[in-house]
C-alpha cells in the first residue's frame, strides 16, 4: 500500500502573500481603482448611493476570498462553469496531484 506524505501548504510558496495569484492582485486592484472613481464620480450619501460606490470592491474581494477545497472563489465559480458548460460530467475524471493516474486503481 502506498501512502504519500503531502505537506498542506506546498503550493502556498509560490503565491504572493502565501494567499494571492497575479490574477487575483489584479482583480483587487480593478475593483479598488473603480471604487475610487466612483466615489467621486457618483454623487449624494446616502445608503444607497453609498452601496453603489462600494460595490465593486466587495465584489473582487469576495472572488478572491479563499475557500476550503479551493484556491478561492474565483477558481471554484471556473471550475463549476468547466464541469456543467463545456465537459460532459459523465466524462469529467478528478484527479489529485498525488493520485495514481495510470495502472492499478485504489483499492
């Protein structure tokens, strides 16, 4: 019986901040640069207006806020899109990084 030992954070190394791709700094920076536009641009204080200014913000940061299982939601919405548009999900094989993928399965 083979048992692999994977250290939890292996690919933590190589984010930025342990936490962020590229992508999703870039995503953080186009959301907080067109949240600062729009607190200029849209006027008024109320709550309303208000949310409308902060919307993209907490929308990137909620695409970036990691999750169990994933990256991050981003990679999570990817992958779901990927496994019901465009894969048949009866042809779809899931494989891990430590999985055998060609001889004996797992028993």
């Amino acid at each position: 019986m083979n048992q692999y030992l994977i250290p939890a954070n292996s690919k933590k190394g190589q984010l930025i901040f342990n936490v962020f791709r590229w992508i999703d700094l870039v995503i953080l920076l186009i959301g907080a640069f067109v949240t600062f536009i729009l607190l200029f641009v849209i006027p008024g204080q109320s709550i309303p207006a208000l949310f409308i200014k902060l919307l993209p913000i907490g929308v990137c940061v909620l695409l970036v806020m990691p999750v169990p299982y994933y990256h991050n939601v981003l990679v999570f919405l990817q992958e779901l899109y990927l496994y019901y548009s465009i894969k048949n999900p009866k042809k779809l094989l899931w494989r891990g990084w430590c999985s055998k993928q060609y001889g004996q399965q797992n028993k």
